[in-house]
C-alpha cells in the first residue's frame, strides 16, 4: 500500500470524550432429576467424558463407541476410517445410548457466561445459541489486515488505537481529504480513516479503492461498533463533491458482525468512479483530491406521531 496523506478535521459536537482474555470454562451443570452414572462423582467428570479424543470438542447425539466401551464423535467416526482410535479396534455401528441420554439430560450456561450471558441451554442446542449470542466476542474491524484479534468494544476501540494506530475522535460529524498522488493505480487496498464516538457508541468510516468489475472506484461506508438491532437506531451521511456538484448516500451503519468484505460486495455505502472522483479533484486530473464528509444522527421515536425523528448531537 503506497503512502497517501489524510487530512481528518473532525468536528466537534459537544460531546465528552476483539485478543480477549481468556474465556473461563463454562462448568457443566446436570439438568434436576438427571441420573449420573456409576463411578462419575460429579458433572464436571460427566461433561470430561462427553469429549471427543480425536478433536476433543463436545460429542452430541449421535455418539459412536467401539466393542470395547470407547466413544467418538459421528463427525470423527468418518475420519479414522471406522478404527477406534484408543483401541483400534473397528467401531461398526454401535450406538453409546447410554451416553447420548446423559447428554441430552445435561443444562449448561453458555461459554459466554464470563462476558455476561446469562442463558442456560440443553446440552444439544448450546452450540446453536453461541453461534448467535450477543455476548460472543466481535472480530477486529480493521480491514488494511487480517487481523485475527477478538473482543469486546472497549477492548477493541483500545486495540484500534494503540495498535493499528487508528485516529480517534469525539463527535457526530466528519470532515476529511483524501489525498492520492497516482489515482490511475487502484488496488484492492484499504483506508480506515478514523473512529468515532457519537451517543455513547464508537462507529468506523471506511474509505478504499477498489476495481468493481473493470471500473476503477472509489468507496465511503460507515459500521457500527455493536450488534445488528443496536445499529439500526442510527442513521448517517456521506458526502463528496467540487465545482458545484456533489453525490450524497444515506443509510443505516452496518453492525461489525458484518466483515468488512461483506459490507463492501453489497455495495452499501457511496461509491464514486474514478473519473467522478477526479473531477471533483479539479486541476489537470493526474491527482486525486478528494473532500468526504457527513454526519451521524441517531432515530428518535415520536410517540404523538408514530414516526422516527432525527436526533442530531447537539
């Protein structure tokens, strides 16, 4: 990525200025009335016996075992070529009954529990919930790497700054120039320009260059640093122009559950062609001087008329 000049000049609105800690285990808990087998002193020893030895993940229903009482799970069955891995011996058919019952007795809180989720699940649909909790960690919203860091918003508004070294301000309005020296060089690369906290929420502004098809262009969106149903009591604008013309998108900011590719091949946010972009540059067009700017307001229900009104920060 060559080095472009950004100048970000944020407006100020009156307002005060995801790797994560390891998650603790969530400990196994026997649904009231459950029977626990002989030998097993506790539900701890009950929820060691319900792990696979091959990928050592939790078996569910249906759970294989061998002549000799050995269990695996039905995914890792496939992968051993229906030899049991403790004693090698071939595994068959043979259902563990017995054990598929005490799973399915099993109540356990989310692995979650430690950020805050309160939810107890069936042992067989814990998984389905933690695909979707919302207290499951967020990925990095930083798109110029593959950054594999995980976490909660202050943890990753933290990362962001000291470590992708991403500039931060307070307000609900943005003003920047973005300024690149050979325009006629589009890459697949990415700018994040900054990050914002507006009504108490941190949202991030994404501006690239990227070939749609075989046209050059140029991209402006904004995400949200939460969940879906929280990003929807926001709006926002993002205008550019120059020489008495300007384009102008609106929209509801994308939740960061949302990579960042995801967001960019819907194409929701505004994009601006090369040939625009240089125009709105002015001069003799060999480079790119590009003004973004916008706001963030938040919906406000209007309980007289049954209607959202725009709140804007004051």
């Amino acid at each position: 990525m060559e080095s472009d000049s950004v100048e970000c000049v944020s407006s100020i609105d009156g307002l005060d200025e995801d790797e994560t800690s390891p998650l603790h285990p969530a400990s196994s808990k026997l649904h009231p009335g459950a029977a626990t087998p002989a030998g097993i002193p506790a539900a701890t020893s009950v929820h060691e016996l319900l792990e696979c030895p091959v990928c050592t993940n939790s078996m569910y229903p249906p759970i294989h075992q061998c002549q000799n009482g050995h269990t695996i799970c039905s995914t890792c069955k496939a992968r051993v070529h229906n030899r049991c891995p403790t004693c090698r011996q071939e595994l068959g058919d043979i259902r563990c009954l017995a054990l598929e019952k005490v799973a399915e007795s099993l109540e356990l809180p989310c692995k979650y529990n430690s950020l805050g989720c309160p939810e107890i699940f069936p042992y067989y649909s814990k998984l389905k919930h933690e695909a979707q909790c919302s207290y499951r960690p967020y990925n990095c919203p930083y798109a110029g790497s593959e950054c594999s860091v995980v976490g909660d918003i202050p943890f990753l508004v933290s990362h962001l700054r000291d470590d992708h070294k991403v500039d931060m301000h307070s307000g609900c309005t943005f003003n920047h120039r973005y300024v690149k020296s050979n325009p006629r060089e589009v890459e697949n690369a990415t700018w994040m320009l900054t990050v914002f906290n507006c009504f108490g929420h941190y949202f991030c502004l994404h501006f690239e260059a990227f070939q749609l098809g075989m046209a050059p262009v140029y991209m402006a969106f904004l995400r949200f640093m939460g969940d879906e149903n929280e990003a929807r009591n926001f709006s926002y604008s993002v205008e550019v122009g120059a020489n008495g013309r300007k384009l102008i998108w609106e929209g509801t900011p994308r939740s960061i559950r949302d990579s960042h590719r995801k967001v960019r091949d819907s194409h929701d946010g505004l994009i601006i062609q090369r040939n625009m972009a240089l125009f709105f540059s002015g001069g003799d067009r060999k480079e790119l001087k590009l003004r973004v700017t916008g706001r963030i307001w938040k919906e406000q229900q209007n309980n007289d008329a049954g209607v959202c009104m725009p709140s804007l920060c004051s």
